[in-house]
C-alpha cells in the first residue's frame, strides 16, 4: 500500500529538530560513501521547466525521487518514495514545505560542523517563504542572540521580523545589508537575485556563511572576491555544484575560486577535519535530503493514523 500525503499533511508532521537530525545523517552518510545523490536534471517546454533529482540511501532501505513543475502559474513539488528491498512505492507526498525545512536543516548541519560556536547573532537576507525555516534551523544547532534581516522590500522585510517575532526571535529589520551584517558571526542569503549584492568587503566581518539563493549558473547572491575571501568552501554535492551554482562557477571562470578546493559537506560530517578560518557553504538542495526527510515523515505518518494510501498495480 502506498501512502498519500497531501501539503497540509506533510506540515503538521515536520519537526524541525527531527528534520536536522534527519538530513545530518544523510550527509554523514554521503561522506562515508553509504548514500548516493544524483544531480538535478531539467527539463524545458514551452512555458514549463520539470526539474528530478534522485537517490538511495541504503542505510534505511529507502530510494527515492523528487520532481517539481515550474510554470506561469507557480511551482508545485512532489517526492515518491520507494522501499529499496522490494521496490514497493511507499509514499507519494507533497514536498514544497518539505523542502523548505530540509533547506533550513542543510544550512543548520553547516552551521553546527563550520561555525562550531554554540551561539552568535545571524543575518538574513531574503524574506521569502524559504527564509523563517532558515531562521528556525539554525536555532536547533546554536543560540541565536538576534536575527538581523535585509530584503528588498520595505514590507516584505518588516512582516519578517514580525514572523520572527512571533517564534520567539529577538529580531530587526535593517536597511541595509551592511546594517544587516554589522556584529553577524554567521550570514545566511535565501533570495532569487539574478546578481551579487553582497562582496568581500561586506561579508569581512562573518565567520561562516550559508549561500542558498540560486541553482541555476546564471543566478549569484555573492561576488567572486567574496567567495575568495572564505578560506574554506564547503558545498552539498560537488557534481552539482559545478554545473549549477553560479556564486562559484562566476569565481572560478576569473580565477578567484578552484573547484579542486572545494569540500563536500558530507566529508565534513563524516569526520573529515576543516580547515582553520572563515568558511562558505553553498547549498543548492541535494536530493538525499528530500529522500531522508520523505522516509522520516512516513515514518511518522504510519505510526499516526487517518492518513489515506492505496494500491498501485
């Protein structure tokens, strides 16, 4: 029997601590060479873009795909799951705010082995719906003394705060990023900007810095001479990284940046030591962790009851 989830299943059963933990083991597993990811892949009609990322994870008998259709009309996400013993589909579900929080828990499980310090003040630059589960995450793995955010927006940046608030942040709209950034040990960028706004000089006082905004080669949140100035740089999946990040693959086409440096996430986790200094995560989803995240909330889901499945034959 396959399991349904619909949006509004998934949601009331994400626990953003369980999700974190989920999506650390993934990486420690990837790093130990026990968890494969694969690429995203797109594909491009006339007004829509189809985009598939998969993988297995043996370590809890599971594989898995998520697919997603963008279109004028916006985005819709999907993840299917499978038992990998005996190739049953366990569960078809939602997965936009899936993603949301294994977006978050990536940046968190970069935080917690990058940053290493137990707390610090945050910016955030973005307030779209990725940017609260950013600010979430990371508070399962540090305390977060204040929430410093910058966007665009007047308003978009103001309701922000006020979201923040309302979980329990101490948080300040600024209006600037520099404002944003003045006494932030940890920045994180979530935003759709086709175009650095952020250089070396401005990130100089950072210690870590997650850079989740783009995954396409033509979108980047920070310039090359910012990525030059970590001495680290740290990313989800490093095949992926080389054909779709634009923060890196603009460094490296002027010379400011050498994928040989590069450092998967999952090594690190694994036990792999980091160097000294300041580091750069750059994260542009990896399929293990929908597939980690999708085998927990079914987990969850088949302990619980008044979730619909059916038979696929």
């Amino acid at each position: 029997m396959t399991l349904i989830l619909s949006e509004k299943d998934v949601e009331g059963l994400l626990d953003m601590d369980g999700v974190v933990a989920a999506v650390e083991e993934a990486f420690r597993r990837k790093g130990l060479g026990e968890a494969e990811n694969y690429m995203r892949t797109r594909t491009r009609g006339a007004s829509s873009v189809l985009n598939v990322m998969h993988a297995n994870l043996p370590y809890l008998g599971r594989a898995g795909l998520k697919a997603y259709l963008s279109s004028k009309s916006g985005t819709k996400f999907v993840v299917v799951l499978f038992d990998a013993a005996d190739s049953t589909p366990l569960a078809v579900m939602g997965a936009d705010m899936l993603g949301r929080f294994r977006t978050g828990a990536a940046s968190a499980v970069a935080t917690k082995y990058l940053y290493r310090e137990a707390s610090g003040t945050v910016a955030i630059f973005g307030s779209g719906r990725q940017a609260l589960t950013q600010a979430l995450a990371l508070r399962s793995v540090m305390s977060v003394d204040e929430v410093r955010l910058w966007s665009p927006n007047d308003a978009h940046r103001e309701a922000f705060a006020r979201a923040l608030a309302e979980k329990g942040f101490r948080a300040r709209a600024c209006g600037s990023p520099e404002e944003a950034l003045r006494g932030a040990v940890v920045a994180t960028t979530i935003t759709s900007s086709r175009e650095p706004f952020l250089d070396g000089a401005a990130l100089g006082g950072v210690a870590h810095a997650n850079i989740c905004g783009g995954n396409v080669p033509a979108h980047a949140e920070i310039s090359a001479d910012a990525v030059a100035s970590f001495q680290a740089v740290v990313v989800d999946d490093l095949p992926q990284a080389k054909f779709e990040y634009g923060d890196l693959v603009r460094a490296a086409q002027v010379g400011k940046f050498s994928w040989d440096s590069a450092i998967e996430l999952g090594a690190v986790v694994a036990g792999r030591p980091v160097p000294e200094g300041r580091t750069l995560f750059k994260s542009g989803g990896a399929a293990i962790e929908d597939v980690a995240v999708a085998s927990a909330l079914y987990e969850a889901a088949r302990a619980a009851s008044g979730f619909p499945d059916v038979r696929l034959t």
